[in-house]
C-alpha cells in the first residue's frame, strides 16, 4: 500500500534539491513501488498495489512543473497535483505489468480530519 502523503504549507527543499512534498509523495511512491517489482512479479497473480490517492487532486491538473517552481508555493495546490501525478503513475503501471499479473488500484479513502490534516489545512476542520 503506498500511503505516501505530506502536506507542507511552506516551500521546503530535501537535502537532494528536491521539494520535500514531491520527493515523499512522488518520489517515495516511485522509488518503493520499482524497488518492489520483482517481489511483487514472484508473487503473481496474488500480487497488488493499492495506492491512497485524495479526491484532492481533482483540484489540480497534470503539469510539468511537478515542483512547483514556477509559481508561488501553494501547499494545497502541491498536494493535489502530487496526487494526481500518484494516479498517473499508477494508471501507467497498471498498462505497464498487466500480462505480468500484478494489478495495480488508486483509491480515495474519504475525508477525514486528522492531526495532519488539522494541521495543514486548519479551516477544514472549522
């Protein structure tokens, strides 16, 4: 299950250059997902990868700038559009290991306020 999902307001940059909501939620689901790849071809067709997407991203489109470099940081905003790239990819991966028995799903879990959530976007839970 790749539950990546950190929502920073404040531009932050990983110690590699990259902004630290895109390196865990993008980078992060990447990198496990094809570091997991023979365990899960071995144990096909048993094998699944469910990724938690947010309803979230249905605010954001697919763009180029997955940093957001080109505009003022918006923290909400790079959450979404980071969703939206984790749906993308899990699309591709599906059409990519489809004859190799291993399915692949992107699923909203529902709105829930959570300490993170709390946190990242107080008027939610106003």
């Amino acid at each position: 299950v790749n539950n990546a999902g950190i929502l920073e307001n404040k531009r932050t940059l990983t110690p590699e250059g990259f902004e630290l909501s895109f390196a865990v939620n993008v980078l992060g689901t990447y990198v496990m997902t094809q570091s997991m790849q023979p365990l899960l071809e071995k144990a096909a067709p048993n094998s699944r990868v469910i990724t938690v997407a947010s309803g979230g991203m249905y605010t954001a489109p697919l763009t180029k700038d997955l940093q957001l470099s080109e505009e003022k940081f918006d923290g909400t905003m790079q959450y979404a559009r980071n969703k939206r790239v984790q749906v993308a990819l899990t699309k591709k991966w599906a059409e990519m290991y489809k004859d190799k028995g291993i399915g692949f799903y992107a699923m909203h879990p529902g709105w829930a306020e959570t300490p993170g959530v709390a946190k990242s976007l107080p008027e939610f839970s106003e």
